[in-house]
C-alpha cells in the first residue's frame, strides 16, 4: 500500500508502523520491508472496508459476537444495531466503524482516540490506542472508559490479522475451547486442543496470555495479561493471514456465555495491553 501523509506513523530501526484514523486501525506493521501484519489493500472502496482487511482493528465496547444484538441488563432489555451487513448479530463493538483523532506522538509511541455519545452503543464511552514500536516488536495498549452516569458493561480487544503466507504452527497454551457455529456464537465447551477444528473461529480460555508463530525463517511471540485473559484464534481456511485476537470476555458474554463482561462505575476504565515481538 502507499503511505498516506495524513495518517501518522513510527519508525524505530527496520522498523514501520503506519496507524490510519478510520477505524482506528493498524495500516501496516513491517520490519525490513517484510509485513507482520498483512498490509491495508491500497483498492479499498470506502472507509467502512478499512477495518477487515487491514492489519489490526480495536474492539470496544464489546468483542467478538453478541446473538441478534439482543441482552438484558440491570433488568432492562437492549436492541443494538445489526452493524455487519446482513450478518445476524452485533459483532465486534463499534469503535472500529468510528474515526478516530491523534492525541499525542513521540519518537517511539503516538496515542489515538474515540469519544463516542450514548447512541448504538447506549452509554456514552472513550477509547484510547496507545502504540510502542521497537525495532523488533510492538505493543498496543487500549481501554475504554465510561463517560455515561451509570454503569456500563464493557470489553476490550485487539483483532490482529498476521501475514500467514507460508502456514506458520501456532503454540498456545490454554485449558478450554468454546466451539462455535457457523455464525460465530458459541456452542459447546470442550477441552483444549481436543475437537479443535482444522479451521477454527474458537473462543480459547484459561489461556496463560502467551502465544507462538513460528515459521520457516522467524518466529512471533505475543504475550498479554488480565484483563485479556481469552483468545480468540480465527483461521479461515487457504486464507494466507491467521488471527488471534487478546480479549477481555468470551462471545455473547452478556447473554452468559463464560464469565461476565467487566461493569464500569461512571468514569471508570478498562484497560489491557498486547505486545508482539519478532524473535
């Protein structure tokens, strides 16, 4: 892709980030000229295509898939928008269909965010990106925090997508598997690895917040700590990027699958971070 002027951007040693503002996104991570993440297509149509085929996305105030975008909550009922296309349920949170504004550059970290009203999303809420880039590695913070005057359930993620051209083994140690079915909602809990599918789009948990790529010629080390203490693994098959995706609760967490999202008090913040290094 062709770097955009407007959109900022890092170097450290071999090293190029690039951050684009619509959706808050990941452009292209490369060291030496290779991508680590699979790099933003330069044929994007419109700016709502950015997120899913770009190299990392946020996910908050939710992740993952909440059913029909239906739940209840402190005995109220809520209707979010369907905002996938005709996809069934509410998927991924909003803050990656949203732009997002530069709040602080240094020489080796800049900070985005989003201030996002009460709205399809029924709280009013921020989120933050905070990226470090090494000549070797780069870490993102993000959290949320509850601008609204009650209190509001809330998770956070990152949905990185690792260039996976030459089918690196991935290495990840956790305890259980929600498997899911074809819309994405889980289904039956088994024990990891056993039942894993070839394919898998799987909710991992009692993860250890450590995981490996290894391919021919490097490997990958990613590491994460509570609250993103679930794994999200998507690998679609004969796709040529592989995704494991840090997040703070399971898909349909408010409907009571796995444990219960984090609830924020007003003006309370959930926050994690991810950090991945070449070695």
């Amino acid at each position: 892709m062709t770097d955009d002027p407007t959109s900022p951007s890092l170097a450290a040693g071999d090293a190029r980030l690039l951050v684009d503002f619509d959706g808050g996104i990941v452009a292209r991570w490369a060291i030496s000229g290779r991508d680590i993440f699979r790099p933003l297509p330069a044929d994007i149509r419109n700016d709502r295509e950015k997120p899913l085929r770009s190299g990392c996305f946020p996910l908050a105030p939710y992740c993952n898939r909440i059913v029909e975008g239906r739940f209840n909550f402190e005995m109220q009922r809520y209707q979010l928008p369907l905002n996938f296309g005709d996809h069934p349920h509410a998927i991924h949170g909003i803050a990656w269909q949203r732009r997002w504004t530069l709040e602080a550059q240094g020489a080796d970290h800049l900070t985005i965010g989003l201030a996002e009203p009460a709205g399809d999303w029924p709280w009013a809420f921020s989120v933050r990106q905070t990226f470090r880039l090494a000549a070797d590695a780069l870490e993102i913070a993000i959290e949320t925090t509850n601008r609204s005057e009650r209190a509001m359930p809330a998770g956070i993620g990152l949905h990185p997508y690792f260039a996976d051209a030459d089918g690196g083994r991935v290495d990840i140690a956790a305890d259980s598997v929600w498997l899911t079915d074809q819309s994405g909602i889980p289904t039956d809990k088994a024990r990891y690895p056993a039942g894993l599918p070839s394919a898998p789009d799987n909710c991992l948990t009692g993860w250890n917040g450590r995981a490996t790529i290894t391919w021919p010629d490097r490997r990958l080390g990613l590491s994460a700590h509570s609250p993103l203490d679930h794994l999200h693994y998507y690998r679609p098959a004969d796709a040529d990027f592989l995704c494991l995706e840090p997040v703070s609760h399971a898909p349909d967490a408010l409907n009571g699958t796995g444990a219960p999202m984090a609830i924020l008090a007003p003006g309370e913040t959930l926050s994690g971070a991810v950090r991945m290094e070449i070695r």
